[in-house]
C-alpha cells in the first residue's frame, strides 16, 4: 500500500497550500477573472437566496399590470422594479429564480459529461486497440453533426423538458472531455511514476485513476469551465425553441420565447432575460479564461 | 497530394457509415410505433397501418431494414414529407441555398472584421485597442445570438425602422430562382431595387450568424500572430530591414494563418448550429428552420432524412477545409 502511494506523492506538489497560493497568485493577475468569479459568486447567492431576495413568487400573476414598464421609465413604479411580463409576473423575481435553474442546468450537464468523458477517455487511452477505436469512432460521430441540432434530436426522441435537455447537451459535449482525457492519459502513461507504479504492483484501476487521472485534471477544469457556460447557452437555446424547460418555468431561455412576440411594444421583457443568460455565461467564461492562464504552466510564460 | 486526399477520405468512411445508422436508428427511438409517430396527428386505418408497415419493411429483420435504408439513400431517395408532400430531398435543394447565401456572408463579415483586428491587436499588444477588442470578443463569444437577434430588430427595426424584420426579400419582387442565391439571381436578371431589398434583408442576420465566428476568428488570429511574431525568421525579416508592413503583412501574416484557416473550418459546423437560432428569428427559409419547423409539426421523415443531409454537408465542409489546408501548408502535404 505505502509504496504504491510514493507515485502520486512524488508528483504531486509537495505542499498543497503553497500550490493553491502560485495558484491564487496567477489567477488574480487576470483582472477579469476576478471581476468574473465575483459576478459568479453574486449569481450563486441570488440563485440559493432567491426566495428571500425576490419581491413576488416567481408564477404570481398581477391581473391589474400587465406588461407594466421598469420602474425609471414612464408608467413604471418600483412595485415592480425591471417591470412585469405579459401575464403580470415580476420579471426581476422570475430573473432571480432563473438562476437556479441556469446554474443546475450548467452543474449537472458538467457532471454528466465529466463523467462520462473520463470514463471513456481513460478506457480509449489506457486500453488502446479496438476499445480505443471504438470508442474515438463514436466520439466523432457525435461531433459530426452540429451540436444544437443532435441535441434538438435527443430532446424530440426523450420528450421536451429541463431534464431530458440536460441530458442531450452533456451527451453533445461529452466527446470533448473524452478527447481531452484520452489525449492526456496517453501523453502520461509512459511516464517514469506511472511504470514505477506499474512495476510495484498497481492494477489497471489504481494505475489509471489514482495515478494517471489526477495528472490529467488541469486540462479538465478548463473544459469543464467552457463547457458550464456552453450547457447554458444550450439549454437555453433549447428553451427559446420550445423544446428545454417548460413554460411557466421561470427558465431565461423559455422566458424569451414566451416574450419574443412582444418584442416590438415592450423591450424589457426581451433584454432582462437576455441580459442575464449574457452576464452569467460571460463571467463564466472570464473565470475559464483565468483558470486557464493559471494551469496551464506553458501559456503561464508567455 | 493524392495519397493525403484518399487517406482524408477513407477516415469518412466509418463517420458516414455511422451517421447513416444515426438517422435509421432515430424513427425507431421514437417512442411508441414508429409507422403512428409518422403518420402525425391525423392516425391512420388499420388496413392502411399493415399497408404501411410492408411498405417500409418494418416486419422485416433489422439488419434488413437498415439495408433497405441504406440502399434508398444511396440512390438518393430520402422519402416523402408528412406535410408537404414533397419528396424531402427537392425541399432540401430549394432551401439549401438560403441557408449557403446567409452562411456565406455571415463568415465573410467575420472574417473581413476578425482577421484584421486580430492582426492589429497582436501588434500593438497590451494596448487599449488590444485590450478592448479582446474584451469585446469575449462577450461576442458568450452571445445567446437568438437574444442577440431580437435586440437588433428592436433597434433597426422596431425602433430605427430601417431594416426588414423577416424573409429574403419584399413580397413585391418575384423571379423564377436560376441559382438559388437571391443575391446572384437578381443580378442576372438586372433588378437593382429587388436587389437592394435582398441586401437590406441580409444585413441583421448576417450579423447574428456571424457574431461567433467573428469572435473566434479575432481571439484565433491575435494568438496565431503573437505566436509567429516571436519566431526567428520574423526577427531576420526585421534585421534585414524590411519595412514593418511587409514583415507582418508578408512573412509573419501567411504563416499565422495556417491556425486561423483550421478554425475558419471548424465553425462550419457552429454556423450551421447557430442557422437554426438565426433563420428561426429572422423567418429565414433555409433548412435550419425547416427543421425546427418540422420538429413541431412532427414531420419526422424530414427529420430523419433532413439529419442525415446536414451530417453529409458538413462532412463534406470538412474535407474541403482539409484540402485547402494542405494547399496553403506544404508540410502537411510531405507527410
């Protein structure tokens, strides 16, 4: 047990804390990605918050304002601060409500494909041969066709909704982690501590999750970080066509459908919603940018 | 050459064969029968259900069925529209070219504003151009363009009244289609004014399609060129004395944009992803809101055939992306 520990040990950081400091060091140099992860954080509280924060239920109707304008234009009033929707919801609570399902929609899809990426990068990579081939062949026909199309597919096989469409994106943006891993684990498993590991007895699990895996992770947490904010812009798109979450959830994408034919009297209720998928994917993608700069050592120097 | 173009297509081989077996396999996914998820909303008797059911073999063995299908595709029968009635692959043909026209002009915006500043950022590094243009690409990058598409129509339609809000062109110019290119076809007839309706329909989802790319295209291009103004022979270029503009221009320009020509090719695929969004808002008749159309109206032959078309275009994109890619890079082609 002890000596098939040494592997990992040796090739890790030799003080965690230090590592997180170089870490911290080179992210903060990246001034919007700082500003990103701020704005991440704020939307994380507005989204665990949002009963307390949101001035309405996200579903109350106000038969007497209908379509009723934010509050600093004409005929708007700070009942309702960014104005009401065409069935008379408060669209700043409906926005804070929405956030939970755009951050669960961008957790889940994220866990889903990491998963199942990791899962087949590591066999196609470790294993070679036919396993090899077989897997990379499917993982390229995923990617032949267009994302948004083979995900408007799976969701008219599975049935329209808000799982059902998390489930098509992690699928669509699976092949990408399992490209990643496989390209990692074979770049890694000729590598001294993995033969040492090897040579001290360790099986193809430990060899291929506790020893080679943890080595792979930097590429990982970058794609990772994309691919949260490109399941948003999915699953949003997917909800503006009908097909992701519901309507009367208060999903930003389905709020936009349900908006877009009063776009020309009333702009509100088409920017917010907008707006919101914008800020969140942008300060998602400002943080990936940052984690990159950060973990990867040969952009570092540049 | 030739060895490389016949290697490239042997790779399609096992891609094609598996996109075949995708759109085969997607009316059997469906739940319930496939024969009633075809028929629509109207059903069918069940003497016509049994008539049906021999008639697309689905009593047959699997592996036959997927032969037969096979065997129709490759002589070029996609099957007849639920809806239209119209054999699916005469409706691809006439909406294809919509689909080109705007895909065409979305990446020529992009790359005719990308590549440029790219370049232009990448020399005057860590300047506020530099600074801001690289910002502004990020939030291109992170666009929701269906959203960003009804902003636009707010503005320059709603609110500007300058540009159309949907179609290719106003009711009043009607031309039998020669190429299925609006912009070429009222050329050849000479029309000037049914021209410039096309062109001011183009504008807004021109740019909606093209936001993305223009986003990748700037990031790509500025890295790309950083990356080669470092190299040696741009430092002997200099310290020949060649004039600055020939440096970037000639010896550091070509080589950067070996990267941006890959990543030109590998937002074929975004675009066509981004067409179905785009062509949705702007009621644009091509094949990605034929699609989404017929999602709806669950016209699923269209579907099926419909997926299958879209995978061959952009497997066929791809290979000619890979051919000009070993014409612009000789190394490519030695090996």
């Amino acid at each position: 047990m002890s000596q098939t520990e040494i592997a990992p040990m040796a090739a890790g950081s030799p003080d965690r804390l230090t590592g997180l400091k170089t870490f911290w060091h080179y992210f903060s140099v990246n001034r919007g990605a700082v500003i990103g992860l701020f704005v991440f954080v704020l939307l994380v509280l507005a989204a665990l918050f949002a009963p307390l924060l949101a001035p309405y239920a996200p579903d109350v109707q106000d038969k007497t304002a209908f379509l009723r304008p934010p509050a600093w234009q004409d005929g708007g009033s700070t009942q309702y601060l960014l104005g009401t929707d065409p069935v008379g919801r408060d669209i700043l609570s409906r926005l804070l409500y929405g956030a939970r399902f755009s951050l669960l929609i961008g957790a889940v899809v994220v866990t889903l494909a990491l998963t199942g990426g990791i899962t087949l990068g590591l066999l196609a990579g470790y294993f070679r041969g036919w396993v090899d081939v077989a897997i990379m062949r499917v993982m390229d026909l995923i990617l032949a066709f267009p994302s948004l199309l083979l995900a408007l597919v799976m969701v008219t096989i599975l049935g329209p909704g808000l799982f059902n469409a998390m489930l098509a994106i992690a699928l669509v943006l699976q092949p990408h982690f399992a490209r990643l891993v496989r390209a990692a684990v074979m770049a890694e498993k000729s590598r001294e501590y993995v033969v040492a590991a090897k040579v001290a007895g360790a099986g193809h699990f430990r060899l291929m999750l506790a020893t080679i895996l943890p080595n792979c992770l930097a590429p990982l947490i970058v794609q990772g970080t994309l691919s949260f904010s490109n399941a948003i812009l999915e699953a949003a798109a997917l909800g503006f066509l009908g097909l992701g979450a519901q309507p009367p959830t208060p999903e930003w994408g389905t709020m936009l459908a349900s908006a877009r034919e009063f776009i020309l009297r009333a702009w509100w209720v088409v920017t917010f919603p907008g707006l919101a998928i914008l800020i969140t994917v942008l300060a998602i993608n400002l943080v990936g940018d940052g984690l990159r700069d950060a973990l990867d050592p040969k952009l570092r120097r540049s | 050459m030739l060895r490389y173009l016949l290697n490239k297509i042997a790779l399609l081989i096992p891609t094609l064969v598996g996109i075949t077996i995708c759109a085969f396999a997607f009316v059997r996914l469906l739940p319930g029968d496939p024969i009633l998820a075809m028929a629509g909303e109207h059903g069918v008797t069940p003497a016509r259900y049994e008539e049906l059911k021999q008639q697309f073999g689905y009593n047959l063995p699997i592996w036959e069925q997927y032969a037969r299908y096979v065997g129709e595709v490759v002589t070029g029968d996609f099957g007849v529209s639920i809806s239209s009635k119209r054999p699916v692959l005469e409706e691809f043909k006439t909406l294809f070219p919509a689909t080109l026209e705007l895909s065409f002009f979305a990446m020529i915006f992009a790359m005719i504003i990308g590549i440029p500043a790219g370049i232009f950022a990448a020399v005057k590094r860590g300047s506020w151009f530099d600074q801001s243009l690289m910002g502004t690409a990020l939030v291109g990058y992170s666009m929701p363009i269906f959203w960003w598409g009804l902003l636009l129509i707010i503005f320059f339609s709603g609110y500007l009244g300058w540009t159309p809000v949907n179609g290719r062109i106003d009711l009043q110019y009607f031309f039998k289609p020669i190429t299925g290119f609006m912009t070429v076809d009222t050329l050849i007839y000479g029309k000037w004014a049914a021209f410039r309706s096309v062109l001011r329909h183009l504008v807004l989802p021109t740019i909606v399609l093209g936001t993305i790319p223009l986003a990748v295209i700037a990031r790509q291009t500025r890295s790309a060129m950083l990356e080669v103004l470092g190299e040696d022979y741009v430092r002997t270029a200099r310290a020949k004395g060649l004039s600055s503009a020939r440096v970037i221009g000639v010896h550091a320009l070509r080589n950067a944009l070996i990267p941006v020509v890959t990543t030109i090719g590998l937002q074929v695929s975004t675009l066509l992803a981004g067409a179905i969004l785009t062509e949705t808002i702007f009621s644009w008749p091509g094949i990605g809101r034929w699609m989404v159309e017929s999602i709806s109206k669950r016209d699923y032959v269209v579907v099926q055939s419909g997926l299958l078309l879209i995978a061959l275009v952009v497997m066929a994109v791809n290979l000619i992306v890979d051919v000009l890619y070993a014409v612009i890079n000789p190394r490519i082609r030695a090996a």
